[in-house]
C-alpha cells in the first residue's frame, strides 16, 4: 500500500521509497522518510497529504505519496 491510499490518523511504517531520483532520495533522508520509520498520514487535501515524520509536519504531493510504500 501506498502513502496516498493511508488512513489519516493512523501510523504506518515505511517500507520502502520506490523513486529512481536520487536528489529526492537525499532530500526525504533528510527528513527522516526512509525505511522503517513511522509516518502517520494528518490529512489528504487535493493533490497533496500533509503527515507527520519525526516531530515534523510536511505537505507533499499526491505523485510523491505514491511513491511511499507502507505497511
């Protein structure tokens, strides 16, 4: 399952980032969006969801939920 199709108010674990742009790789690294970490989804807006990483709330868009997988 993918980030966009979450449940808001649930927390999920990352599985695995599926993109093949490296910078984008570096850039969710740096925050803290990488394997193992919980993420919980806050809201789905259109084309975006906001969630939560870490202590940080971040808005990203609908094509980069996608690319989260979770479990």
């Amino acid at each position: 399952m993918n980030l966009k199709s979450a449940e808001e108010g649930i927390e999920y674990i990352i599985q695995a980032i599926e993109t093949d742009d490296e910078e984008l790789d570096a850039f969710l690294f740096s925050l803290g969006c990488y394997a193992g970490e919980p993420i919980t989804v806050i809201s789905h807006l259109k084309g975006c969801s906001i969630v939560s990483i870490k202590d940080g709330r971040y808005t990203i868009d609908n094509q980069l939920a996608e690319a989260i997988i979770i479990k």
